[in-house]
C-alpha cells in the first residue's frame, strides 16, 4: 500500500527560527514529491520535486529530494507569523492522483 | 488570472438528502481532480478527468458518489443519500495536463446533520 509519512506532526518554534519538516514516502511508481502549504482551505502550491539531490529554492523556503533514503525536507528559515500553517506533502504517483501526508501543522509564536 | 473556484464554499445538509458540489478549474487546464479531506487528515484521492472523461474514479467510495465533466471545463461531485460520514471538505483541483503541478481550490467545506 503507498504511504506518505509528514514529521512531526505539529511543531511550535518562535519567529526568527528555522524549521526543517520531514517527508517520508513508500509508493510504486513514483514519479514526484510535492510540497502545499494550507492555510484555511486551499492547499498553495510550494514545490515539485523529481530529481534527487537538486535543491528547489523560493525566498526562505527550500526544499529537498533523496530518491534513494526515500524522503523529502522542506526548510524555512527566519520564520514569520505567517508561515503558521499545515504542510502537506504529496507523491504524484504513475496513476497521476496524489497520495498525501497527514501533514505537519507550524505554528509560529511572534 | 483566475484560479480554481469552487461553490458553494459552505453547504449544511440532512441525511439522506443529495448534494451537488461545483469545480470551475483553471482555465486552458485539461485535468481536473477531485479529493475529500476529513478533519486531522491530508487530502484522499477521490476521482481525475482528462478532458470529459473519468480516467480514474477508483478513489470513490461507493456508488452514492458521481461526478460529471460534460463539456471538459466546469466539474459537478453528485452525492447521493449524503450520511453524516460524508461530512468532510471537498476540494477541486487543475492541471495543465496529466503529470503537471495540480492547482487547488477553496473547497466545499460539507456537514451533514
């Protein structure tokens, strides 16, 4: 059965601090990693990854690919209250439907 | 440009009673997915269009669920007998194609009382 693993699942740092977020992935046929960040309702799109070890980069956010270990960071540094969110990882799968984590909720204390 | 809308945002229903959820996806985008989040949960893979066609509805979870792309733009989640199990948010989703990044939208929070 595919599974996708977020850890941990809620993590509370004050602004300022970096925060690594942890995804871990066992699928067959895996075709990309994908990063969403959910505020309310939508998930936004962060990142697609396909290749390991090629860092994807946008402002303070970075993330990460290891196709052999099988797992995925997400990096956010000097953090701000608005990067309190749930982090939702999916694996895009051959079938083209994503299996998600349950998620990693940030919270970010001023 | 605008991003995937869905309606109604909110829905609150009896048991057994059917609901119809709305999806307008991105425009120019040809795949568009379907996927139910329950509270604590990651979204759960429910059904994807390619065009007007269902490619793939195994993430259904029984016949009381259907959903339609008739003319390949705009998506309709039918659910029948609704049960308070079926409360969740539901959320639509578009791609440019089969394979590329999926775009979400706010979803359809639905309670079913």
């Amino acid at each position: 059965e595919d599974k996708v693993v977020q850890s941990p699942l809620s993590l509370v740092v004050h602004e300022g601090d970096t925060v690594t977020l942890n995804c871990s992935y066992e699928v067959t046929n895996f075709r990309s990693l994908l990063w969403y960040k959910q505020e309310k309702k939508a998930p936004t799109f962060l990142f697609m990854l396909t290749s390991s070890g090629i860092e994807k980069k946008s402002g303070r956010l970075s993330s990460i690919l290891d196709k052999k270990e099988l797992f995925s960071i997400l990096n956010i540094t000097a953090t701000q209250t608005g990067d309190s969110a749930v982090y939702l990882c999916a694996v895009s799968l051959g079938n083209e439907k994503l299996t998600f984590g349950t998620g990693t909720r940030l919270t970010i204390i001023p | 440009g605008a991003g995937v809308s869905q309606t109604p945002s909110n829905k609150v229903t009896e048991k057994g009673k059917y609901v119809e959820l709305r999806c307008d996806p991105i425009s120019g985008h040809t795949a568009l997915y379907w996927y139910r989040q329950s509270l604590g949960q990651g979204p759960e893979f429910l059904i994807y269009f390619q065009g007007t066609g269902a490619a793939d509805d195994s993430g259904l979870p029984n016949d009381r669920f259907f959903a339609v792309r008739p003319e390949g733009s705009v998506s309709t989640l039918k659910i029948q007998r609704t049960e308070r199990g079926d409360s969740a948010v539901y959320l639509c989703a578009s791609s440019l194609g089969v394979g590329e990044t999926q775009y979400f939208g706010p979803g359809t929070r639905l309670l079913v009382l």
